[in-house]
C-alpha cells in the first residue's frame, strides 16, 4: 500500500510539474476591440506599430476621436463578393490582396472624400485594404474597409490630425498636397519649391513643334489655371510665379502632350505651406 | 542497512553525493556567466535582430519595438520594447493572428522585472534577457560539472567545451533576441544535464523522471519544430528501469521470464514510471503541436513544395498532381509566399491548402525516397553556413554598418565552415559520436555514472537527426540558416560527447560496479588524469 501511495503521488507529481512548465508556454489573447462589420467611414484608427498599418490584414482596434494623433482614417466599406465569398475559411492575405486590393484603389473615390475639385493635386495619401477577422469571416462577415494614411514623417511613422473628408478645403491641407523639392516629390508642408496644380495643359500639336512652342502655348493656360488656384490675380501676388513644365522630345516621342502647370516663389527660395486660396 | 529516504533519492549511502564538486561547478559556472556577460555586452551590446517573427511572441507580453518607423528591423537589433496594447488578429501568426505559444514566453516574463531593476528603458528591453539567459548558463554549466562522470578536471573541461558551444557565434546572438530560440538552445543543455543524473545509477527515480520530464517539456514547447525531439525524450526516459526511491539499491530479484509478451511485459513493468512521464510529455507536446498555428503548417508545405520538391523534379505536374492539386501551379515553381508569382496568390491555393498538409509531404517523400539525398545534401551544406547571413546583430547606437554581423566567439563556427567543402563531416561526426556512445554504453567495465555518458551521446544524435529531418521535410530550404540553428548546435554538443567518450577508461582490477550501484566519483581512477 505505501509501495502504491508513493507510485500514485510520484505520477501525480510528475504530472503537475509538466503541466505547470507546460502552462508557461500560453500567454494571454488578444481580444478584438471592434467587430469589422461596424465600421463606418470618417472613423479614425490608431496604429503605432508598422505591423499593425500594413502587416495585419484586419484591424479591430478601437476607433479614436479624429483630432487625436491617429494612423488611418476610414474612408469607405464595401462587401467581399466573388470566389473568395463563398470560402468558408478565411482565404489566405496573399490572396485577398491579390484580388482585393485594387477595391482601394479608386483614385476619384479617394478624391472625392478630400474634397479635391479639379485644381487639386493631392499627394502622399495612401489606402489600405482591411478584410474580417477569421473568426469574423466564419460567422459570415465579408465586410471590407478602405483606409486611409499619410506619409511617414521622416522616420516616424503617419500622423494624421483632424479628419481626411473634406481636407483639401481646409487651410490645413498642404500635408496633402503635392509639390516638389528639387527632382523629389513631397507633400506641401515639408520645405519645396514648387506645388503642382491640375489638371495638365493638353498641347495639342500633331508633331513636335519644339520647346519654345510648347512654352508659348502651355504658359497662358497655366497662368489662367494659376490664378484660379490662387483665387486671386497673379498680378497683386509678385511673391509668385508660375511655371509650365513642357514634354521633351523624348518623352514627347514616347507620346506625352500636356504639360504640367506649378506655382513657384518668385525668388526661388523654398517654403513650406500651401498657394491655394478660397480655403476654410 | 536501511538508509533514509532523503539520502536515498540520490544514490543509497550518501547525503549528497555532489558535495566534492559542488565548489568547482559553482566556479566554473560563474566563469562561464562571466563569459556570456563579457561577449553579449563588452564593446557593446550584440543579438539577433528581428527578420519579422518577434511580433507574434512579444505582443503576448504587450509590448512593440521602440525604432523608427521606417527602420528595417533586420539590420539592427532593437533591444527596447514599449508598452503597447495590441487588438485582435495584430497580434498573433502573421496572416491569420492564431495564437503562438512557446515557452520562451517564460524567460521573457521575468525579462520585464529584469528591466527595471537594472534600469534598462522601456517595457521590457532585450538586454535583461541576456543577463538572464547569461545566469541560466552558468547554472546549467555548473549543473553539467555535477551531473558528469569523472575527476573535476574532466568534468569542468568537458562542460566549458558545451559551454563553449552556447558562447558561439549564432548561438549566444540569439540571447538578445525576440525569438523563441533561447528557451530551445538553454532548454537542450538542460536537459542533458538532466539526462546525466537521471542515467547516473543505473535506474531511474520518480524525483529524476520529473526533472527530465519537465526540462524536456520546457524545451520542446520552445517552438513545434522542438516537437520533433520526443521519440529521442522517450528514449531516454525509459531507458533505465526504475528504482523506487524507498527501496535499496542492490537489485530487484527479478523471477526470470520466457516468451516475448512476457518479456515486453516486464520491461514495462519495470518501467511503468517512465512510461507514464514519457506518455504526459507526450500528451502535452501533442496538445502544444496542435495548438500551434495553422497558418505556419500551411506556409511550411507552401514551400516544401515550390521552393524544394517542384524545382528540382523532372516533372513537376506529375508531383503536384500526385498531391491531389491542380498541376497549373507549377507556374510557382521556385517562389517563395511572398513572390509576386507566388501560388498563394491564385484561387488554385486555396485546394493546395487544404489538401496539401506537412503530412502528404512525407508520404511524398516516403513515395519517392530518391528525393531525399539531393534534399540532405542542401541540409547539411545549410548546416555549414551555421547562421543566415541576412540578419544584423549590432545596436543602431553601436557605428556599425546596418545588418553587420559579430564573431566575439566563433570556435565551432569556424570548425563547422570547413564543413562546407565536405558536409558529408556532418555525418560522420554524428556516426562518430554515436559509435563512441555505443562502445561506451556496452562497455560493462564502466560504472553506470560513466555509461549515462554514451547514453547522452546516442540521445544528442537521435535529437540532431531528427531536427534535421524536420527541417529538411517540413520547409525544406526557406530560411534554412536559421531553421538549422538547433540542429547545428545539437551537432556542435556531439564535439564534447565525443570527447567525454574518448576519455572514458574501464575500471581497474579493484572491481566492477553492479549496474545499480551509486557511482563514486571519487573513486573513479578511469577518468582521473
């Protein structure tokens, strides 16, 4: 009976001692925060970790007020349709990229909740796709999320203040704009000098006239187009000037025939900050 | 003569039988921290820098790396982690946030405490677990130096030379590292001094098959490919048969017994202690494997197939279709998950992922043996590079250039470089060893002390060849550098086994030790010099 009592407490030792080094291995989970099928566009995210922007396919972390420092901000919902629907199981994220990822990528969509009318060139808004959980997915949501974030700053990560809708209305948009450094394109509240307006000038010529002809006929339209942008008249703004810039015979050869239209300083130096005009 | 029961749990006759070398294992044991500490941290601090798997393990303990945002993780080693609250499928497997567990997360749990009491930033900062994992290798070292057979001067050689080998280049790096790995790499030494003592009589106890069991249990739930060192934890647990801790040494008194069943019967009989620790190491190792992401099975099987068994077949179509899946995905041969031509990328994949699994591999494999030579030959010449060459292990604060790598210790880096010409020395330094391990084990002239010594060189074999086979079966050559790392070190501990064996002498004429006899080292004239 001892002989037993001691085979029967060593196994139970024995075995607590394995389960509890076993236990060590299990750590806690990390529950969702919000369930993907509630979002709504205009909802901001925060997303400190670059895993967590581009890495993680979902995102169910909770949604933070617009004027707090914040990742993305989200800009549209849509529902998963095709093949990949009728998948009871979560297809893989290579996958859903692959056929996804272009849902996101809608140019004009994107323009339109800026607020960019025809004269805006915007810049360093990019979109991202995020799909259900798997768990999600398995109860039936195909629910998808187009996000969107800024530009790095420098080596930090986006930060986006204030709500993207509408943004290129505001007098806070030149983080959202695109100009140019030197042969870099940058968004307008970093140091530049230029700033791009739109649309392109069409130079409708059947062949290559040349530079000068192509200056003369891109210049008035781009000033035309500048003084539009800046909702004023170039001529009580002698700070800036505008500049047409014109195919070369290359690329002209390659079939280019517009030319794009900047507002520069007039003395050259750079500046951060936006020309547009008629902002709120 | 009765002796307590306390004397008894460790050898009939003494009260610690350890108390001779207690004094040089402890000094050796600091040493060796000494070491560790002086070649992760003099001339600043060194590691692994992170190649995208630390996020699955370190945002179990909330935390995330304190770098720039843009900063390629891999070229420099990121040793601060901030406090972060991660959300659902952020934190988990990449690509599908199931759960990832390991017992690293242990080590990384005391690692916070660790930070703040040496004033470290941040949450938790890598450095700490350096300075434990430095800790644990002195007093594994020192347990080493316990557990040997032999005189003092063999024993604290043989255990510098392992130590030796977890100061290495690629080994100690991954000290300071967000990995799962050093819970494998300090559980593996562990465990073989916990291999020694269980071995040490003769006969197992339930107090040494608890060690073993636990230490291996450790180990294995280090990462699922450690899985693959059960049939060799089986092996040793059942070994020896058992002694009872109440009852003296001297022998059993058997009654003999014929026919096979009866025979298997009473080697189970014997050995019914250890049947049951094997089966609950079993049983949670099982558990541990299923648990484990299934995601990372998909992904192994992905690449099993298109980046090792399609680039290499005469015809890939008919492997594929001899998998069951659709033969248009030979258009992936040669990719990898993440190509921009990778199959993961089709509808097709979403058939292969279901009926492709890591076990069709093997019986593809079992169905076309001549697959397998070509197969270990990319092994062993993986084993000789010893560490992938894409990995930083400097700070960004330390001027070196992003991903250079350190050489503090390379002993056994270098000896296994010269691998590289001839990786058929793999082989035979497994064959060696093992050969040296049987000549000891049936050596009846030696003590049973001294034959634990060829038990543990026969188990690290089985151990290295099997963590070899499931790497090579599993992902095959996808990120094969650093998926070798415990079966290069593995390998590198057969050197001081080997030595150990070659120093192993049979007793004088003063006599023969029964098997179940208590070994007294002291009285040991074969291993004294």
């Amino acid at each position: 009976m001892r002989g037993g009592a001691g085979r029967a407490g060593g196994a139970l030792v024995c075995g607590i001692v394995v389960l509890v080094v076993a236990s060590s291995a299990y750590g806690p989970s990390t529950p969702s925060a919000t369930s993907t099928r509630d979002a709504v566009p205009g909802t901001c995210h925060v997303a400190e970790d670059p895993n967590e922007l581009s890495a993680a396919i979902s995102d169910t972390a909770p949604a933070v007020p617009c004027d707090r420092p914040h990742q993305t901000e989200t800009l549209w919902t849509g529902r998963v349709t095709g093949p990949l629907d009728a998948e009871e199981r979560r297809p893989n994220p290579e996958l859903i990229n692959a056929m996804l990822g272009r849902a996101c990528d809608d140019y004009w969509r994107v323009r339109s909740y800026l607020g960019a009318d025809a004269h805006d060139s915007h810049w360093g808004v990019t979109t991202l796709l995020k799909v259900p959980t798997p768990a999600e997915w398995a109860e039936g949501d195909r629910t998808f999320r187009c996000e969107a974030t800024g530009p790095p700053k420098g080596t930090d990560g986006p930060s986006l203040t204030g709500t993207l809708r509408g943004v290129l209305r505001r007098s806070d948009s030149a983080a959202y704009r695109l100009c140019r450094s030197g042969p870099a394109m940058v968004t307008c509240d970093r140091p530049h000098d230029r700033e791009a307006m739109s649309p392109d000038v069409g130079l409708d010529r059947p062949i290559w006239p040349g530079d000068q002809v192509l200056h003369a006929l891109a210049r008035p339209a781009c000033r035309a187009l500048g003084e539009t942008y800046i909702a004023a008249s170039l001529a009580d703004r002698p700070d800036v000037s505008v500049v047409a810039e014109v195919p070369g015979r290359e690329q002209w050869d390659s079939g280019t025939r517009h030319a794009r239209c900047w507002l520069v300083s007039s003395t050259l130096s750079p500046r951060t900050g936006t020309l547009r005009g008629g902002l709120r | 003569m009765t002796v307590p029961r306390g004397r008894r749990a460790f050898g009939a006759g003494r009260q610690f039988p350890w108390r001779r070398e207690a004094p040089a294992a402890a000094l050796t044991g600091a040493a060796w921290t000494g070491v560790m500490l002086a070649r992760l941290f003099v001339g600043g601090a060194i590691g692994t820098a992170d190649q995208g798997d630390s996020r699955r393990l370190m945002c179990q303990l909330g935390v995330r790396a304190l770098k720039p945002f843009t900063a390629d993780p891999s070229r420099y080693v990121y040793t601060t982690w901030t406090s972060h609250q991660w959300y659902g499928e952020a934190c988990g497997a990449d690509g599908s946030g199931e759960p990832y567990y390991s017992s690293q997360l242990a080590l990384l749990r005391l690692a916070k405490p660790v930070t703040r009491l040496l004033g470290y930033p941040g949450a938790l900062d890598l450095r700490a677990l350096g300075v434990i994992c430095a800790v644990v290798v002195g007093v594994v070292v020192a347990a080493l130096v316990l557990a040997l057979p032999g005189s003092t001067r063999v024993r604290v050689g043989v255990a510098s030379l392992v130590a030796l080998a977890v100061a290495d280049g690629s080994v100690a790096q991954y000290f300071i590292s967000p990995y799962s790995e050093p819970a494998a790499l300090l559980g593996i030494v562990a465990l073989s001094a916990a291999l020694l003592w269980l071995w040490r009589d003769g006969a197992s106890t339930w107090p040494r098959l608890t060690v073993v069991a636990a230490v291996a249990t450790f180990t294995m739930l280090a990462k699922p490919q450690l899985v693959a060192l059960l049939p060799a934890v089986v092996l040793a647990l059942v070994w020896l048969p058992h002694r009872p801790v109440h009852r003296d040494a001297g022998g059993h008194g058997h009654e003999p017994t014929t026919g096979a069943l009866r025979r298997l019967a009473a080697w189970a009989g014997e050995r019914w202690p250890a049947l049951v620790a094997a089966a609950m190491v079993a049983a949670v190792s099982g558990a541990y494997l299923g648990a484990s992401p299934r995601r990372f099975s998909e992904l192994s099987a992905a690449n099993g197939v298109f980046l090792e068994i399609l680039p290499h077949s005469d015809d890939p179509a008919g492997d594929l279709r001899s998998l069951g899946v659709d033969p248009s995905l030979v258009s992936a041969s040669g990719t990898h998950v993440d190509s921009p031509r990778s199959a993961l990328r089709t509808l097709p994949y979403l058939e292969f992922r279901t009926k492709v699994t890591q076990a069709s591999i093997l019986r593809f494999y079992a169905t076309h043996p001549d697959r397998l030579p070509r197969l270990a030959g990319e092994g062993l010449r993986g084993m000789a590079a010893w560490r992938p060459h894409y990995i930083g292990n400097y700070t960004p604060d330390s001027g070196r250039e992003p991903g250079a790598r350190e050489c503090r210790i390379c002993v056994y880096a270098a000896v296994f470089s010269m691998a590289r010409q001839q990786p058929g020395l793999f082989v035979a330094l497994w064959a060696a060893t093992l050969a040296a391990g049987i000549a000891v084990l049936r050596n009846r002239r030696l003590s049973a002390h001294e034959r634990a010594v060829g038990r543990l060189s026969i188990f690290l074999v089985v151990a290295a060849t099997s963590q070899f086979w499931a790497v090579m079966l599993s992902e095959g050559i996808s990120d094969l550098h650093k998926h070798l790392i415990v079966t290069n070190f593995l390998t590198a501990l057969c050197v001081p086994m080997l030595v150990a064996c070659l120093f192993l002498r049979p007793k004088d004429s003063r006599g023969v030790v029964a098997p179940t006899a208590v070994d007294d080292s002291s009285g040991s004239p074969s291993l004294r010099r």
